[in-house]
C-alpha cells in the first residue's frame, strides 16, 4: 500500500481546510434545536402562532450574526397535540438530530414527553401549556408561564369580589381541562363562592350546546370555560341559545378570532401580561401579514431566553447539552425580554391581568398578580 508523507499529509490538511471539508475550533457552525407543536388538527391555530414566533425570534438573531457567528436552526415536529406523536417526534429529534432542547405546547404531550427529558437530560421549553403537573413533571421542564392554578385562584377572588359566587365549570376531558376543573373546585370555594354544576367536553368538539344547556339548568352566575380548542363556538352557541351568565376562564381565551367576534363580548380572564413594542410588532406585521398575538409573544419571548442561554455557555466554552443549558438558565434566573420572568422553581414568577373582551378588543380591567 503506498504511503504518505508527512508533507503530504501537511497538504492534505492544508487542501481539506481551504475546502471546507474539516471544521477548525474557530469555524461557525450550525446550531439546532427542535419545537414539537400543534401544527395540523384542532390546535393548528395555535401551534402556527407559536411556531411563527419561535422563528420570527431565530431569523432576527441570525441576521444579526446568530449566537458568536454561529447560526440558529430550530427543526419543527407536527404532533396534532397528541401525546403518543409526541413521544416519536421527540426520539427522532434527540436519537437521531442530537438536539439538546425541544420547545414544547400543550398539556397531555409536554407531560408525556417530561419523564424522556428526564431520562436523556434535554431541556423542555414550554411557553403554552399551564396544566398544575407541568411544574413538578421534570427538572428538565422548564414553564415560561404560569400554571392553570395560578390563575384561577386569582380569578376565584375576583369573581367573588365582583358578586359572581354562584358558578358552573365546562372542561376539556384532557389534562389541562382536568387541571382548570379541579383548581376551580379548589379556590372558588376557597373565595366564598359554590359550584353548582359541571360538563365536560372533548377536545377538538364543535357542538356545546347540550354542555351549556345542562349548566344553564343550574342558573349559575358565572361558568369557568377550561378547554383548549373550540373556543369561538362555544362563545357562538352559549350567544345563540340566549344565555346571560358569565363567562370566565384563563389565558386559554387569548384566542384573536374569538377575542374580534362580538359573541364573545364580555367574557372575562385572567392574562398573562406580555406586551411587544410597537416596532417589533411592526416588523413581525410585514414578515408574516398578521399581528403578533398573545402565543407568538410567548413563543418569541421564551426564544429569547433560549439565546440568552445558549450566548452563556458559548461565552464559557461549554457545550450545548441538555444539562448544561439547563443549569445555565436557572445560573441567569432573572430575564428580561417582553416582560420580567424569574425563575424561583421551574415555573417562572409572571405579571398576570384581569381582562375582559369589550369591542372586539381584549382589554385589562385590572392588573394583579399570582402570588
């Protein structure tokens, strides 16, 4: 077999450098990451939202110069929110792409998903899911918003302060409805109130009729909507079938569709305040044809923490493991993006408003918070 030399192995070298074909320590790379999102079936509305705030966030760093030249790509996996999809996005991304930190929505696959981010040390981004388990289901789970339980025991207390104590609870049969049933079971009570009925829906159901009208039986003065999908008809039909009580939920209802259609006019929520400043807003505008809503703000605001995170490790020379991003966010705790997010525990310290939709708007009646 013929040899080479040790100048030709210098040449070698040399050729395969100048091609390209061999990285040097110094040379820019490609960064990725992976997003397991509702992008078809009865969450595709919001999962397109969150998606389109993850990669508003990615292309303006990386027309920037990315993360110390190195680029930013994030894979997109479609899981229809479900949970068993989930689980196989989630191996494809890690076993076979090597991605250290998946952004993640939706109750019933961010649970399913936490006990492999456990086992593989990958770091789990939620910016939209709010299920009570979701802040104890991983150390590798990481919320950017609060639980269902926060919220509902602010809203408890206000819906009683506003003389609405009898009440009435249609839920989602899946974790994040379950989750919003049994807080409200909790903290309603707790707030002087008493719950007089409740129904159930499935997720992805279009008729609520037979729900409402059951609850309506009850001559409850408040009904605390839990569900996740199908929120503009159940406004439509609780306004066709003519009745009068309260609507009331969580930050499930920052849903633009059904905030701009007048059957909606009067529900009140709880809010995750997050606000975009008006130029950012503009240039999310002209790349995408629509406004920057409430879950590609959240979306977009958790990216940044995730390159906040990933210009620590670089900075220090550490690599980008699931283990290390994780103890370097929680080295940082405190961010401040499009609004100030601490984390004491897994599930960061947010502002949280009382809104109510009034005009096609949603607007803020009251500001609080979730201590």
């Amino acid at each position: 077999m013929r040899s080479i030399t040790r100048s030709g192995v210098v040449i070698l070298a040399a050729f395969l450098l100048a091609t390209g074909l061999v990285a040097t320590g110094a040379r820019a790379e490609t960064i990725r990451f992976g997003a397991i999102l509702p992008l078809t079936g009865p969450g595709a509305m919001i999962g397109t939202q969150q998606m389109r705030g993850i990669q508003f966030a990615i292309d303006k760093a990386n027309a920037a110069g990315g993360v110390h030249g190195n680029k930013i790509e994030v894979l997109f996996e479609d899981n229809q929110a479900k949970p068993d999809q989930s689980i196989l996005s989630f191996n494809k991304l890690v076993d076979l792409q090597k991605v250290p930190l998946i952004f993640t929505a939706y109750s019933g696959p961010s649970l399913a998903m936490a006990p492999l981010a456990t086992r593989k040390k990958i770091l789990l981004i939620n910016a939209g899911a709010q299920a009570d388990k979701l802040a104890t289901a991983s150390p590798y789970l990481v919320n950017t918003l609060p639980t269902i339980g926060d919220e509902i025991k602010v809203l408890s207390r206000y819906l009683v302060g506003e003389g609405k104590k009898q009440g009435a609870i249609l839920y989602e049969n899946d974790a994040a409805g379950i989750s919003g049933r049994d807080d409200f079971e909790k903290y309603f009570p707790q707030a002087g109130g008493t719950i007089l009925s409740q129904e159930p829906a499935q997720f992805g159901q279009t008729d609520y009729r037979p729900a409402l009208l059951k609850l309506a039986d009850a001559k409850p003065q408040v009904m605390l909507v839990s569900i996740t999908a199908g929120l503009l008809q159940m406004a439509q039909q609780y306004r066709q079938l003519g009745l009068k009580f309260t609507v009331a939920g969580t930050t499930f209802f920052a849903d633009p569709v059904t905030i701009a259609d007048p059957t909606s006019e009067g529900f009140v929520h709880t809010q995750v305040r997050i606000d975009a400043p008006p130029d950012l807003a503009a240039a999310f505008r002209a790349k995408f044809g629509v406004d920057m809503e409430f879950f590609v703000r959240q979306y977009y605001n958790a990216t940044q923490i995730v390159l906040a995170v990933t210009d620590k490790l670089l900075s220090e020379g550490k690599p980008l493991t699931g283990q290390n991003m994780h103890d370097a966010l929680f080295a940082i705790r405190k961010f401040q993006g499009l609004i100030p997010l601490q984390f004491n525990s897994n599930t960061a310290t947010v502002p949280l408003d009382i809104d109510m939709m009034q005009g096609g708007k949603d607007v803020t009646i009251k500001q609080t918070s979730t201590d």
